[in-house]
C-alpha cells in the first residue's frame, strides 16, 4: 500500500531542499559560460545536497534521499501543491471499509440492454 503520510514528509523536506539548491546554483551559475550544462548542473547539486541534508537532519536511507533530490531538482513545491488535497482524498477513500458506488454509475443494472 502507498504512503502517502510519508510522501507528503519527503515532499515538504524537498521543498526545504529546492530552497537551497535554488540559492546555491543561483550563485554558482556563472561560472557556466552557456547554459547548456546548467540543467545537468542543477540535478547533480540537487541530489548531491540532498544526500547530504537528508544525512545530517534526518534519519532517512541513501535511495530515498535521492528521491528528496530528484523531487526537489523536478519542482518540490509545484508537485505538493498538486498533490496537497489529492492525498487527503485519496487517504479518505482508501482507509473507508466499503465503497459506494451512486446507482447511475453502475453499468450493468440488473441485466437491462
């Protein structure tokens, strides 16, 4: 089963990580003559500052730090905010028992043709 309690946890540290990133490629671009390799660039800080944040301030393992790293490099903030009142939709609907299903959605009611 998905959790989603714990996505939203490595969406809200990617967020927090995309803000330092943000600041230190920002202030490291130029030494980029072109901006052909800055978005290589960008990846690579994201993951690699995001291994070493997800060490220092958490007890998260290497894969999923990288995870945080690539969440934040894609645009950790603009995925939450997508997601933010999915999750809680979805978490409602998954924890209910049963499921109910209105009566102009069923397809085949009672045999009709």
């Amino acid at each position: 089963m998905l959790n989603l309690e714990y996505l939203q946890q490595l969406l809200i540290a990617a967020i927090t990580l995309s803000t330092i990133t943000c600041a230190i490629v920002q202030k490291t671009k130029g030494f980029f003559k072109t901006s052909k390799f800055l978005n290589i660039y960008s990846l690579l800080i994201n993951l690699i500052v995001g291994i070493v944040f997800c060490y220092t301030f958490t007890n998260i393992t290497l894969p999923t730090s990288l995870w945080i790293g690539c969440f934040s490099f894609i645009g950790a903030d603009t995925l939450y905010k997508t997601l933010e009142g999915k999750i809680a939709s979805h978490t409602d609907l998954i924890n209910k028992k049963t499921v109910t299903i209105p009566k102009e959605n069923i397809i085949n009611q009672g045999g009709k043709k």
